[in-house]
C-alpha cells in the first residue's frame, strides 16, 4: 500500500515548469481521453491492462522526475498488469528508439536509456533508477506488472514536440493449454479466451474441466 501511494503522490505532484522543454499542447483527441492502446497517459485510476499475443501498445505512467539541473527525465511506465513473455522494441512516436534487445537507435544514442521488468514475482527494482533518485528505492519493485524506466536527456531540437509518447511491441500473457497440461506464452485465440474466463483477477474465474470443458477447447485450440 505504501507503494502505491508514494506512486499516486509523485504522479500528481509533476512540477510541470520544471521540464518546460518537454511541455507541449494536449491531446484531447477521442483516443487519448479514452487511454487508447497506444496512448501513453498520467493516469491516476487507470485500470490494469491485460495482454494476449503480441501487440504494440502505450501504457500508464506511474512515476516521473526531473533531475541533474532538470537536465534528465526519468519515467517509469505500466505496459500490463501481470506477467508478460517480453517487451520488445520501443517507440517514442513512430521513431523506433530500442529494439528488441534494448539497444538504441542512433536518433537517440545518448539521448535515451532504457530499463525493462516483465513482471515476474521476484523481480527487483530498476538500477539505473534507483542510482539516480532519492525517491525510487529498492523496494519499488513493481512485481507482477510489466514496465519499463525510461531516461530522456535534454538536447535542443531533439525534443520539439515535447515529451513524446512512448509506445511498445509486447508479448504478453503466458496460457494454459489443456492439450499437454503447460502453460506458455500462445497467441492461439482459443487458449487466450479461456485464460481469461479462468483468469481469478482480471477475468471471470471459471475453473478448467468443469465450467471450461477440456475437451472442446482442446479441439477449439
């Protein structure tokens, strides 16, 4: 609970003159009012996003500070809110900035770092992050979503459209398959719709067997 509020405090308390250089004009388009998939937003009720297959999406930030003379922008950013299989390449707007492995692209060389968490139960908290911070710790650990802390640096002319949105391709939730009893990252659409009928947190908790017959959806998947 401490974790969470001390992300809801630092959202709402974003000095916005402190990083005038990448203020711009919101968007107040139908898509990013809503959250759309590839909108990436302050968003202090967002409701957690659960992804199936691998899909390119934007996501919610849950913490942002300016720091080294207001020089360094750091965010970190909510992709799902559970466990995904990777988090892959990485857009600031339609620029690819990482790829797939993490490594930047020659616009941003320099301009950009990177930190990736999939989500895992024991997963720690971001290094370069807590190096740089005084208020993102050790104990910022984000188990059991899938984000990603993202630097800026400023340099004048690279950020002209002001802070841009960061989207990113995902493979997302791992699946049960009744067929040899694993489970495993699947964009087979059968498998997916029963994991989220199963699913006990974001779906309607049904059990496999009973109320999802094995059978079918075997043959289904």
């Amino acid at each position: 609970a401490a974790t969470l509020a001390t992300y809801a405090m630092v959202a709402v308390s974003i000095a916005m003159g402190a990083m005038s250089f990448f203020a711009k004009k919101p968007n107040t388009s139908a898509s990013s009012l809503s959250g759309g998939t590839t909108e990436t937003v302050k968003e202090p009720t967002a409701a957690r996003r659960v992804i199936y297959g691998n899909v390119r999406v934007g996501g919610v930030i849950l913490f942002i500070e300016s720091l080294n003379d207001d020089n360094d922008l750091h965010l970190v950013i909510e992709l799902a809110g559970h466990e995904v299989e990777g988090i892959d390449e990485i857009y600031f707007d339609e620029h690819l900035a990482f790829d797939a492995s993490g490594a930047v692209s020659s616009r941003y060389s320099g301009k950009a770092s990177l930190e990736k968490r999939l989500g895992a139960p024991d997963q720690t908290a971001f290094p370069g992050l807590v190096a740089a911070s005084s208020r993102w710790t050790s104990d910022h650990r984000c188990r059991g979503r899938a984000v990603i802390h993202v630097k800026l640096v400023y340099e004048q002319g690279l950020w002209t459209g002001g802070l841009p949105n960061i989207t990113a391709m995902v493979r997302g939730k791992k699946v049960y398959d009744p067929r040899n009893a694993t489970t495993y990252y699947s964009q087979n659409a059968a498998l997916c719709v029963a994991d989220y009928l199963s699913d006990t947190a974001y779906g309607m908790g049904a059990a496999y067997g009973s109320e999802i017959d094995s059978t079918q959806l075997a043959a289904a998947a």
